[in-house]
C-alpha cells in the first residue's frame, strides 16, 4: 500500500510540473501533499526525495518544496521521458530523442558487428523475424514488446556500457510512440526488412552494412512521425559560466 501511493504522489507532482501546472519557482508545503493526496508524510517525503533526484523540485529550509526549471530535469531518466511524452509538448520530447536514437543506433550497430558475441547475434536476428510476423499481421502490442528488445539488443550487443544504459530510454520513446498513435497500423515492409538486414549484418560481422540499415530505420522514423515536432520549438540552454566548469 505504502509503495503505491508512493507511486501515486510522485506520478501526480511529476505530471503537474512536466506539465507546467507547476511552474518553475512554485513552492509547495509537504503538510498540503498530505492533505491534498490523503497520504502520510513519510509517503510525501519519500516522493518528493525521488522528484529531488530527478532535478524536477528542491527542498528550501523555510519555504518548502520548490519547483526547478526544465534546465535542470534528468532529462535522460526513463520516467522524466514517459512524463513529457504524455504532456502537450510531446513532439519536442520524441524530436530530441529520435535526434539522439539517430546519432547513437547506426554506431550501435557498427560497433555489434565487431564485436557482438553469437549468441546475441542470433537472439538479433530471431527477434528480427518475429517483428517481422508481427507486424505483418498488425499486433502492434506484440510488435512493440519485439521492438524494444530489438533495439535493446543492438545496444547491448555494442559492448559499449554507456550506449546499453539507453535502453530505457529507448524503451519508452518506442511505447510513446505506439501508445499515442504514431505507428501505422501494419509497420511497412521496408522497415521490417531494415530491421532484418541490420541483424543479417551484425552476425555476418559486416559493420558497414549494419550502419548503413540502421541509419536508413532511423531515416525512416524521422520522416514518419517528423510532423508531430514540425511546429515545437527548439531549446536552446546556456552553458553554464566558465567558474563552475
């Protein structure tokens, strides 16, 4: 009970400030957390211990709970990710990530070719096939599950440890995307292909090949949900003075 109105506290706070219902400087009290949301203090403290960890609050002695800028979020946790994904500036969020998808994936799976063990190569190119079933016959859900094991494969397979923590971010653009109606309803068989060729390279030890399929995916998704940012600005953030570097 106690973890899920845990849950509950941070998932509540967590959307209203992505959302900007709270805005960056607002200040809460912990006693109103409880009040409001009808949990103990503990559970308030726990929740608002998780949001500090995340950059999206702070705690002021004498002034309470204060909401930080989107300057300073964790902007690579998964959970920040699902938050902004499921507020109104999605299409900025799911621009930057595919933006990054699309530098890191292709080198992903450069790197897989080289080094890739077999047994990872071959579990590649099993996962590959039954994507390829299941988008032939539209279960998206089961697509989706495939997907994201996919693309957590050709990260993993890199034997890069930085590249193989981005699976859940991956894993969470990859849901966005389906949950909010960003996928066609039977993927187009030239994705699929893609997705079978960059395996094909990997365990052919052909990194070249899996670089070039893979960046022809990400080409792919750019231009299909591209619309969905066309309108959203970009964030220009400054750098942070020459004395604190």
């Amino acid at each position: 009970m106690s973890s899920r109105l845990h849950n509950l506290v941070m998932e509540t706070l967590g959307m209203r400030i992505v959302s900007g219902d709270l805005a960056a400087g607002d200040t809460m009290h912990s006693e109103h957390l409880e009040t409001e949301l009808q949990v103990s203090r503990s559970v308030a403290r726990e929740a608002v211990r998780v949001l500090q960890s995340l950059g999206l609050v702070e705690t002021v002695k004498r002034v309470g709970i204060r909401v930080l800028p989107a300057t300073d979020w964790n902007v690579f946790d998964a959970t920040v990710i699902r938050w902004r994904l499921a507020a109104s500036g999605k299409g900025g969020q799911l621009r930057s990530l595919t933006e990054l998808r699309s530098a890191v994936e292709p080198a992903a799976a450069e790197l897989a070719a080289v080094h890739a063990p077999d047994e990872l190569a071959a579990e590649l190119l099993t996962v590959a096939t039954q994507m390829r079933a299941a988008g032939r016959t539209g279960d998206l859900e089961l697509f989706l599950d495939l997907d994201i094991r996919y693309h957590g494969l050709v990260l993993a397979a890199s034997g890069n440890e930085m590249f193989n923590q981005m699976q859940s971010m991956i894993a969470e653009v990859l849901r966005g995307r389906t949950h909010y109606g960003l996928m066609p309803d039977h993927p187009h068989d030239e994705a699929l292909q893609l997705h079978m060729d960059v395996a094909h390279a990997i365990q052919a030890h052909n990194p070249e090949l899996a670089r070039n399929a893979m960046e022809k995916i990400m080409r792919r998704t750019m231009d299909e949900v591209g619309g969905v940012w066309a309108h959203e600005p970009r964030i220009f953030q400054p750098l942070p003075s020459s004395e604190s570097v």
